[in-house]
C-alpha cells in the first residue's frame, strides 16, 4: 500500500487507527466505571426494592381503572313461602343481579391517577439515581483527599527519616548538638504518627466507599476526564430529579383531592328475575324488576376526606415552592464555591513556588551552618503544610466541578 509515494504497510495502517481510537475509548473508560458503581449502590439501595413494590401496586391500580365497573357486581338469590316446612301455601323464588355504576368523572379521575403514579414512580427512580450519584460522589472524593493526605504523610515522614538520619551522623561528627539529634527523632516520629493516622482514616474512607457499592475493593475512577465550563451554567429547577418528584406527588395530591367527590358507596343498577306460585294456582306468575340504590348519608365523612386532601395538597404545594428555593439556593452556592476553590488554588500555586525556593534556599543555609535545626524544621513543616493544601486545593477544584454538575440535576460523568 502506497500513500503519497511512502510505503506503507497494514500493520502502520492498523496502529494509525487504533492510536485515534484510544482517545475516544479512554474517555468512555472512566464514565463506564462510575456506571458500573452507581448500578452495584443501586442494587443495594432499599429504595430499589420499595419502588419495584410500588410498580406492582401501580399496574394493580391501572387494571382497576380500566374495569367496566367500579367494584365487582353482586347476586343475590331468595325464597319466601308463607307456609314454612309445608308444600303447601304460596311461594316465591327472586334473583338479583346488582351493578355499582361509575360516577360521572370519576373513571378519568383514576385512570389519571394511575398514569401520574406510573410517572411519580420513573421520577423516583431518577431521584434515586441522582442521590446515589451524590452519595457516591462525596465517598469517591473522600478517598481522593484521605489519598492526598496519606501521600503528604508519607513525603513528611521520608523527608523527616532520612533528615535524622543526616543529623544522627553529623551529632556523632560532632558537628551538631544531641538536642538537635534528639529534635530531629522527635520530627521522625511526629511524622510516622501523621503518616498512620491519614492511613487509617484512608481506610475509612475507603470501608464507606465499599458499603455503598457492596465491595471492599473498589478501583477508584478517574476524576479527571470531564471538566465544567468556566461560564456560569444555565440552571433550571423543573428539570431537576428532585422537583420533577415533588411536583409528580403534588400532582396525585391534587387528583386524590379530587376523588373524593367520590367518596362513600356508589350508586348501584340491578335487574331481578321473580317467580310466585301458590299451590292452588295452575300457573306461576313471573316478573322481572329494575332497581337503583342510592346511598344516603355519609356527607360528614366525605367532608372529613377532602379536608385531609386539600391538607395534603396544600403541603405538597408548599414542599414545592420550598424546594424551588433550596435548588436555586443550592446551584448558586455551587457556583460561588467553584470560583473561590479556582481563586484558592491560584493563591496556594503560588505560596506552593514561593515555598519550594524557601525550603530549597533554607537548606542550603542549614548544611553550612546558618540555619539551626529547630528553624529549618518549621519551614520544611510549613512547606509540608502548603504541598498538601496545594494538592487538596486541587482535588477541591475538580469535585465543586461534579458538585456544580449534581446542583444542576445532572450525573457528572454523564
């Protein structure tokens, strides 16, 4: 195969194309990760199980909407005679079929309380999906920073070792004092204390990242494949997952406020078939009979279930107007987080280079003599200081980006 005059052979072709993909499949990589974990704190989540109950629940209801009848109709068979334990006399046979009949609207109530119910139940799920999403969130990057803090332990206290053993050697040189050799001990130590202390709280970190996802070894995903513009996002609450849930219940609030216009027994329609015969008759006298049953009464009671609906729906109206406020409350915060961590981190990048001369120009002085011990080990705890705060700055930075991302409603490696 020639290309411009070149030679080229399929095994080039063959690396040339799998060198284009690999950008596009190591950006999907990280985003398939999270998918894998939030499915693994989906499954275990108890709200799964609960929402997957009121499906069923849900389907039961859209069947009973769409009967022919409101309840199931009743027969009811009866004999009478006027002369009883005798064949004599006269006596009579009855059966009745009774049908409750829908009230007017009624039926297009349920049928639309089935379908908001069938809509409360998909934004439940999305709701779920976002707080595990939130959830897994915090615990990722508490793990990235307890990681952080464990990796500044670790440098103080390699720092810290071989410093004594360089001040150890020089107090036998006679070169510096045993307080200095004894100080420099105590800096070792200090630092292999801080060093297993953020080792055990990187466990912990890890042990509630591991309940979340149901395993005690998670690889970590990457957090770093997807970065939010710097221009202020457009926000909009109605398509959050936890207003669009408020708003599906405020929405069956209403609807079961307006069910109880039909409230108490229904009215019910039945058809009777009679047969009478008296002994001395020839013939037996048939009839057929329709029949209405109106209930009277029971108006205190309906009164009593649209004053416990309207409260329902008054507090859902309420919840809703709260939540705006709280989602717009909340997004803005993100973003005023999300610039001052930029802000921050630009500050610490600098005192971080300042620093390293300091320590680099502090060392020097020390080797010769012109720094005592005690002097050289405050700014090397201070450079130790800025190193980890110009590190968590940074993780900080990355997380108010996914944190700005759930503000918004969305999934942040989505």
């Amino acid at each position: 195969m020639r290309w411009g005059g070149a030679k080229i052979s399929l095994q080039q072709v063959a690396l040339a194309l799998w060198v284009l993909a690999s950008p596009v499949l190591a950006a999907d990589e990280p985003a398939q990760r999270w998918e894998a974990l939030l499915g693994a704190a989906q499954k275990l989540a108890t709200e799964t199980v609960r929402i997957a109950g009121d499906e069923k629940v849900q389907a039961a209801r859209a069947r009973e909407a769409a009967r022919w009848l409101p309840q199931a109709p009743e027969l009811s068979v009866s004999h009478r005679t006027d002369q009883w334990l005798s064949d004599l006399g006269g006596r009579e046979w009855e059966v009745e079929l009774a049908a409750p009949l829908w009230q007017r609207g009624q039926r297009s109530t349920l049928q639309k309380l089935s379908s908001d119910g069938l809509r409360l139940l998909e934004a439940e799920k999305a709701r779920l999906e976002w707080s595990l999403a939130q959830k897994l969130n915090e615990a990722v990057w508490l793990v990235r920073e307890q990681g952080a803090k464990l990796q500044a332990a670790q440098a103080r206290f390699a720092v810290a070792e071989k410093l004594s053993a360089d001040v150890q050697r020089r107090v036998a040189a006679g070169d510096l004092a045993e307080t200095d050799g004894l100080l420099a001990q105590g800096e070792r130590l200090a630092a292999l204390a801080e060093q297993e202390d953020a080792r055990v709280a990187l466990q912990g970190a890890r042990a509630q990242l591991g309940l979340l996802v149901g395993s005690s070894n998670v690889e970590l995903p990457r957090t770093d494949f997807r970065s939010v513009d710097r221009e202020a996002p457009h926000f909009s609450y109605e398509n959050h997952p936890r207003w669009q849930e408020a708003h599906a219940r405020f929405a069956i609030a209403r609807l079961e406020f307006e069910n109880t216009r039909f409230g108490g027994e229904p009215v019910k329609a039945g058809i009777s078939w009679t047969q009478s015969k008296d002994t001395s008759d020839e013939v037996a006298q048939r009839m057929v009979g329709v029949s209405v049953s109106i209930p009277l009464g029971g108006q205190s009671r309906q009164a009593l279930s649209r004053a416990e609906a309207n409260t329902a729906m008054v507090s859902q109206e309420v919840e809703l107007a709260r939540l705006r406020a709280a989602l717009t409350a909340t997004f803005e915060q993100a973003i005023r987080a999300r610039s001052s961590a930029a802000r921050q981190a630009e500050q610490i990048a600098e005192q971080l280079a300042l620093s390293e001369r300091t320590v680099a120009l502090s060392k020097r002085a020390f080797e010769v003599g012109e720094l005592d011990l005690p002097a050289w080990l405050r700014l090397q705890q201070s450079a130790s200081e800025i190193a980890l705060q110009s590190e968590l700055k940074s993780i900080s930075l990355s997380r108010y980006e996914f944190d700005l991302r759930l503000a918004q409603g969305q999934i942040p490696w989505r």
